[in-house]
C-alpha cells in the first residue's frame, strides 16, 4: 500500500462519528462566556507562545492579521439598555472540520488526539481551507515575517517560525500537550486532568477557558460540558467542534 | 622561437589531456571540499578524536553526553569536564594546550553541530534512549571516528523507515515530530 493510500484510509476512519472513542486522548475545551471579560489576555499569551507575527497597521487594515485566537464583541440593544458581550474565538478542532476535506495536499487533517492538524511542511498554500472554515479561525501568512533584534529572543523554540505561503491556525498548544505526553510516558501513567494548559488557558484570570481531555469522563470538561447552557457555535452546520461554549445569560 | 606542447599533439591527444587534468581536479576538489568544507564533517576548533575516547578508552557516551537520558538534547559537556581529565592525562601537547586556552578565557569551545536537525522537527534524545535505541543507530560508529561525520541523511524518509519498522506508537502522525 502506498503512502497516499495509507494516508487516505487513515483519514476515512478518523472521519468516521465516534472515533474519538477509540482513542487516549480528545483534547477539548470548555470556554464560559458568564466569565470572559474580554480582556485579550488569552489573545497576548497565544502571540507570545505560539510565535505569531504582527503585521503592522496596514498588514491589519488589510485583512491580513494572524490571529490563533481572537476576541469577537457584541452589542446586544441599544443605549441606555445595552449589554455587551464577548466570545473568545479559536479553531474548534471539529470533529468533521470542513477544512480537511478541501485541502488538496493533507495539509490538514484529524489526528488520533482528536486534534485538527496543520502540516506547515505540506502547505502549498490554496487557502481553501480558510475559505471553508465556518469560524473564520485560520490566518494565511502572506509575508515572511522577522523579528528585529532583540526581539527574536523571545520567540519560542518549540514553536516553529511558519514562513510566507503557509496557513496557520490554533494547535492546542501542541508542544505543552506533547511535554505532558512525555512526562506521563516516562512514568507510565496518563496525562492527568488540568496537567496540559495551552497558553490561552492557562493566562485566563477568571478562568474562562478549561482544556482537557473529553474521553475521560471525570475531567473537568467532561463535566462542565454537561452543564445546561452549554452550546456549540454553528452547531447546525454539524461540524461538531470541540470547543462547548456555556451560554452568557 | 615559441616552444609549446600542443602543437605537437593531436586532437584526440589533447582531448585525452583535458580530460585526464581535468579528472584530477576534479578528484582533489572534491576530496578538499569533503574533508575541509562539508557540512557533514566539519573541522572542529579542537581536533578531538571520539576514536580514542569512546573507542580505545572505551568512556561511554552518556560520561560527556549526560542529559541523553533525561533531556531532549543530549548535551555537550561543559569545558570543565573536559579540564577534570586533562589535568592530568595527555598534557602539554597541542590540542590540549587549545583546550586549557579556552578553559583560562572561560568560553565555551564553539564546536560545530553535525547533527542538525532544522527548526520544525521536534527531536526527544531522551525518548529515543529510553526506547532503547542505541546511539550508534542515527550517529554511526562515533566511536571509530577520529573526526565525527555525519552518516545519516537526517531527513523524514529516514527517520520514519525506523518509525514504520518499530511500530512506533503514533510514529506517523505529523504532530508527533513537527511543531
């Protein structure tokens, strides 16, 4: 069997309802929009982890910020009787993510965490992906980016630099998931509930953002994502994201 | 009277010189370009011979690569554990000499890397150890080189022939290497 073929059934099984279940592990999360205050904490801390370049004033007037993770704002009435509101915004890492079909290099695809996975290597850049993805979640690099001196300091070396041509999305701090697999592997146990923050989480000061592991039913996802206001953005599209939103009341 | 060779040769003589000249720089170029400018064995700052470290002596790698074992790089041991020996073994001769230089200016020696592996592959000495994966396997008989080359080709081909051949779990998956 060749390579592609392999790839190809591999990707018919992951697509399959219910293969989560199958597996260790399926990263997910649970973001409580009672408790956002909007205060982009989680939006610096991923620039700060994952490498994101700033485009500059032009860069984003014309459309071509990177963002993993974002901060959407609405006004709900009018003034006097106004109330704002505010969804943190992320790649959903759905379950049938519309963006994996369309790519025509697999560039993309579900891994056996339950992970949506962006391949830099593999992109030649068609942008479909962003163009079907319901959530707007995935910047294009248009330019290479560099950091002037002494900025490149700060970069983070489990993070790669993505270069101009490739698109990028939300990883789920995939270095701090790998770290943890690693320090449960050589003790022999699984990765424990709350041991994997990715930075969004883990800068949070109301604690908004919980990540972990929805197979396990004791984590504290599992049972926050049983609670009544829970919802999943454009549910209707059945995407099945990842991401449970507890409904702002 | 000018005095010259080729007038005297004919064409297919000549052909054959060119040829044969040209075979023999060819030859020493790339002899000079393999032993002096390859990436993949470099001159290092000290002529340090893991022959007779790890060979004759038979010092075993994770003596001066300690963090191997428990780390993601294997490490490079700090001058100071180079100067423990050498105080007393093997003074006085040349390269030992630029070693106690570098050790009285307190820098680092600044060795070249001859297994580098680019900016998005995450590597894990300490998984591929535990694993029980010999060091010989990626580096080659380190400890039969004078100086060290580099034998593998370091690419995904590579790697991922030992990944499918070992059953590695999760081995194939991308994010498990790329970052």
């Amino acid at each position: 069997m060749s390579d592609s073929d392999s790839i190809k059934e591999k990707w018919k099984k992951y697509r399959n309802p219910g293969y989560q279940d199958k597996f260790d592990y399926s990263w997910g999360m649970v973001i409580d929009l009672d408790r956002c205050t909007g205060c982009e904490a989680c939006v610096t801390a991923c620039q700060a982890e994952n490498n994101l370049p700033i485009v500059g004033e032009e860069g984003f007037r014309s459309g071509r910020e990177i963002k993993w993770i974002r901060i959407e704002r609405y006004w709900d009435g009018e003034y006097p009787d106004i109330k704002l509101r505010f969804i943190p915004m992320l790649c959903q890492h759905c379950d049938n993510a519309p963006c994996e079909p369309v790519c025509p290099v697999y560039a993309t695809y579900h891994n056996q965490d339950g992970l949506n996975v962006q391949v830099y290597n593999r992109c030649i850049g068609t942008r479909s992906c962003a163009a079907y993805c319901p959530y707007d979640a995935r910047s294009f690099n248009w330019f290479s980016f560099t950091w002037d001196k002494p900025l490149d300091e700060q970069l983070n070396p489990d993070v790669t630099v993505r270069e101009k041509g490739v698109m990028e999305k939300c990883t789920f701090c995939i270095q701090r998931i790998r770290q943890a697999k690693d320090t449960a592997k050589d003790q022999n146990r699984r990765v424990r509930d709350g041991e994997v923050q990715p930075a969004c989480v883990q800068s949070c000061p109301t604690q908004a953002l919980v990540f972990g592991d929805r197979n396990d039913p004791d984590s504290a996802v599992s049972k926050l994502a049983q609670n009544p206001r829970g919802y999943q953005v454009l549910k209707e599209l059945n995407t099945n994201p990842s991401i449970i939103y507890l409904k702002n009341l | 009277m000018s005095i010259s060779v080729l007038p005297a040769l004919d064409a297919s003589k000549k052909a054959v010189g060119i040829f044969v000249v040209g075979l023999i720089a060819f030859v020493i170029g790339y002899w000079v370009n393999r032993n002096y400018f390859s990436d993949a064995t470099p001159v290092q700052p000290i002529e340090f011979s893991h022959r007779i470290h790890a060979g004759e002596n038979q010092i075993p790698c994770m003596y001066c690569h300690l963090y191997a074992r428990s780390s993601r790089v294997a490490g490079v041991p700090s001058v100071h554990k180079c100067i423990n020996c050498h105080k007393v073994i093997a003074t006085g001769r040349a390269e030992i000499n630029k070693l106690f230089n570098y050790w009285n200016e307190k820098k680092p020696i600044p060795w070249i890397k001859v297994h580098d592996l680019p900016d998005f592959v995450y590597f894990s000495h300490k998984r591929h150890v535990r694993g029980g994966v010999q060091c010989q396997t990626c580096h080659g008989p380190v400890e039969e080189m004078n100086r060290v080359t580099r034998l593998a080709s370091l690419q995904m081909g590579w790697c991922l022939e030992c990944h499918r051949a070992k059953k590695v779990e999760n081995g194939r998956d991308c994010w498990t290497c790329h970052k």
